[in-house]
C-alpha cells in the first residue's frame, strides 16, 4: 500500500504572496488612515496627532515586513518547500490561505472603492 505523498508549495511563492497581502494591506490601513484623520472633520490636528503617529508606524511596519519577506524570495532556497497541509492546519480565513497557495483567481484584496460602502462588525 502505498501512502499518499504530502503535498507541497514552493515557499518562494508563499513568500511572494505574503509579502503582496502586506503592501495591499498597507495601502488599504493608508487608506483608513486618510478617512479617519481627514484635517476637514471637527478634531484638530493635534487631537489626531498621537493617533497618526500610531496609524503610520503600523503602516511602517506591515510595509518593512513585506520589503523583507521580498529579500527572503530572491534568495535561491534549493526548492524548500512548506506542506500545503501546515497551511490548511494554520491559516483560518479560506479566501486569503487560497490566494497564498496561488489557487484563487482573486490574486489580492485591493483597497476598498472610495464610493463603496463598508460593512462593520
């Protein structure tokens, strides 16, 4: 009887998704950045300072995360790879572990369309 092989994912390409979920997440917290502490609303500048400065040190970082998980892609791993499994065991939100296994048609989450209504919850 023969067992099945574990399936498996170059990391290069997970790398390379990761890293292009960071900078889409990155300009979409921009983007809520923009809306949140838009200078035409009623607070002051300097009442949305400290929460500016919070909001672009997040931005900072998702970004300095997805320039580093790029240096990590260009470097040749000899065919490393990650089992799809570990993935499926780790990862909870189906549309984004499928986007990262390159198995969607929707490649990223773009941001959302100025004139689209957003859904809290």
């Amino acid at each position: 009887m023969t067992a099945n092989p574990v399936q498996k994912i170059p990391i290069q390409l997970v790398l390379t998704n990761v890293s292009d979920e960071l900078f889409a997440l990155s300009r979409r917290l921009q983007h809520v950045e923009e809306i949140i502490f838009d200078p035409k609303t009623e607070k002051s500048l300097t009442q949305n300072l400290e929460g500016m400065q919070d909001m672009d040190l997040i931005i900072q970082q998702i970004a300095d995360l997805a320039r580093a998980i790029n240096c990590i892609t260009e470097v040749e791993l000899d065919d490393v790879k990650v089992g799809v499994s570990t993935l499926d065991d780790r990862l909870h939100l189906d549309d984004l572990r499928k986007r990262l296994l390159g198995a969607s048609e929707d490649r990223l989450i773009f941001e959302t369309a100025k004139q689209q209504d957003v859904l809290l919850f």
